[in-house]
C-alpha cells in the first residue's frame, strides 16, 4: 500500500459508500486494460489510481475514469452468459444454492442487475421461487423497483459496478422486506491487488473487503448471514 496522500491531492473527495474523507491511495496501476481510452483527457503515464477507505474498507478506482453507457453496453454484450454451459450454471449456483437454504416457498424475488441474458431468474424459477429481473441497461423496468415487496433480491457480479454504492445498498435494502435476503456475489479484495484481474475490467469502479460488508450491515440495516468464496448474504433487520 502507499503512503495516503494528502487530501487536496486526491482526484476524489470523499468515499462513494460511507462518504467519509478518510482516503489514502492504495494502488497505482499501469499495466491494467488500456483504461487511458476511457479517460483520453489523462496522461498514460500518471496511471490508473485506486483509492482505499480507512472507515468502510471500500477500494474504489479513480472516478476520472468511468466507461460512457455505450462502452458499457458494449463490453457486457461480449459476456458469454449462457445457461446451458455447465460452468456457468455451476457459477451462478455459489449464489443460488445458499440463497435458498433461507427462503421460504414460493418466496417472492428480483434479479437486480441481470445483464443482457436471464440468469438468475431461471435458476429461481426452476427451485419453485417467483423472480423477475432488472437491469439499468438491457431490462430498465423501474416498476419493478419498489419498496418492501421482495422476499430476496439477488445480485451476482453487479456491486462492483456500483458508481454511488451508497445509495444503491439503501434502494437494495428498501425494496426488500423486513426478513428478507440480499445475497450479493463479487470478489473480494486481495492481498495480491497489483496482479489481480477483477480491477482490470473497465467496468468495474468499487471493490469489497469483508470489512466493506460488515460496515454495509451494521449502517445500511442488514444481519450478515454468511460470507463465503465471493457469497455474501444480508438479512434486512
């Protein structure tokens, strides 16, 4: 980790989750995807910056730097996100399998940020569970999106995609009921940050820790259930 940087000098002010100041710089990038074409207005050679909460835990990337929603719907396109392939389907399982164990009969859900392919919801469905799907980009229906109606919403690999996961943790935590699940799968932040490959995807902006959730529990309004391999589970409380 590096030195933390003094206030004035970082390119964001406060933390995009818990909005404290309390930043320092944590890694620099410069061998990551060519993220310079995203952000042509900054030079190839400053790098591309991550920036680390000492409150939350939170990793977010320099918020100079975001894809346009064309390149966004671009890159998700290339996803191969198919559910007759068996490695798929047995990804999408670290998910629905635990999701499950705590969901009463016909439990009532929405796949929050399903991509341009149902992915979840099938998998629901086939375990006797009503699930409709949304995504901002490929199935915008904001009808869906309101308060105290799901028995457990679902987001597999959207939270690092968050830009104000702030606000996006308490919409999640309103729409579900009082008792129900949020089960979220993403990766967590490594020892190893420099070489691993999460943060190369351009579309990725915020990374968790285990500390990240434990603070989005006890702030936002959720028990954490479990956490395994990537698989958090949050009971609104």
């Amino acid at each position: 980790m590096l030195d933390v940087l003094p206030f004035e000098a970082l390119s964001v002010s406060r933390c995009l989750l818990c909005e404290s100041e309390g930043l320092s710089l944590y890694h620099v990038a410069t061998d990551a995807v060519p993220w310079h074409l995203y952000a042509p207005e900054t030079k190839r050679g400053e790098g591309l910056r991550f920036f680390r909460c000492e409150r939350c835990a939170l990793v977010s990337k320099d918020p100079l730097v975001r894809t346009t929603p064309a390149q966004e719907r671009s890159h998700y396109q290339k996803h191969n996100n198919d559910l007759s392939d068996a490695g798929y389907r047995a990804h999408l399982m670290k998910l629905v399998h635990p999701l499950v164990t705590y969901l009463p009969h016909k439990a009532v859900g929405l796949d929050y940020g399903c991509g341009p392919a149902l992915s979840i919801e099938p998998l629901m469905r086939e375990r006797g569970m009503r699930c409709a799907s949304y995504d901002p980009i490929f199935a915008p229906r904001r009808e869906l999106l309101m308060p105290n109606t799901y028995d457990f919403i679902s987001c597999s690999e959207v939270v690092e995609h968050f830009r104000d996961p702030g606000v996006e943790f308490r919409r999640l935590h309103g729409m579900v009921k009082r008792g129900g699940i949020l089960g979220v799968m993403t990766r967590l932040v490594p020892d190893d940050f420099r070489n691993w490959w999460y943060h190369r995807d351009p579309t990725h902006v915020v990374f968790y820790t285990e500390a990240t959730f434990h603070w989005i529990a006890a702030q936002v309004g959720f028990d954490l259930l479990e956490h395994h391999d990537g698989v958090v589970l949050l009971q609104r409380v």
